[in-house]
C-alpha cells in the first residue's frame, strides 16, 4: 500500500496532440469521477499484485484551472451575510 505522499494525480498534454492523459490513484474520487463521466482506464500501473494507479485519456480542452475568488474583508462578510439570510432554517422550511 503506498502512503498518501506516493499516491499523487498526474496530468501530462504537450502542443502536439490534442489529448491529455491523466494517472490517478485507483478507488480515489478522482478515479470513480472519470469511471462515471465514462472513460475507461488505458493502462493500470501495479505495486505488489494491486492495481495502484489509472491511466486516462481525454481531450485537451477538458483541462481548467480556476484559482478561485480572492475576497476581502468586506466581500467575504457581505457573501457570510448573504448565505446566512437564503440558508436560515426557517426559509429552508419553506
């Protein structure tokens, strides 16, 4: 069994082919994510008689990368606000 540190997720696409490939750790999120969207594992990489990582392929433009909002003080607690009042319990009963 590989600790936590060795079972990492690889992405590897160059400019020459329209395709990525990806390796996960098998039986991670990741992994039953790709297997519901319906790929199939091209190749299982095997450590000491377990299939330890799967290898997929998928097009290029699937790959996105989205740093995430930076908020300030204000925005946060006006967004805390916002969740708070359209997620109390008394609406959610509604």
């Amino acid at each position: 069994m590989l600790t936590k540190e060795e079972r990492e997720t690889i992405i590897n696409f160059n400019e020459a082919e329209d395709t990525a490939c990806i390796e996960v750790p098998s039986g991670t999120k990741m992994h039953k994510r790709l297997l519901a969207i319906g790929l199939t594992p091209n190749a299982d990489r095997v450590y000491g008689g377990h299939s330890e990582f799967s290898e997929f392929e998928f097009p290029k433009r699937w790959i996105k990368i989205n740093p995430g909002r930076t908020l300030t003080v204000e925005q946060r607690a006006k967004c805390s606000d916002r969740a708070r009042k359209n997620f109390s319990p008394t609406k959610l009963e509604l």
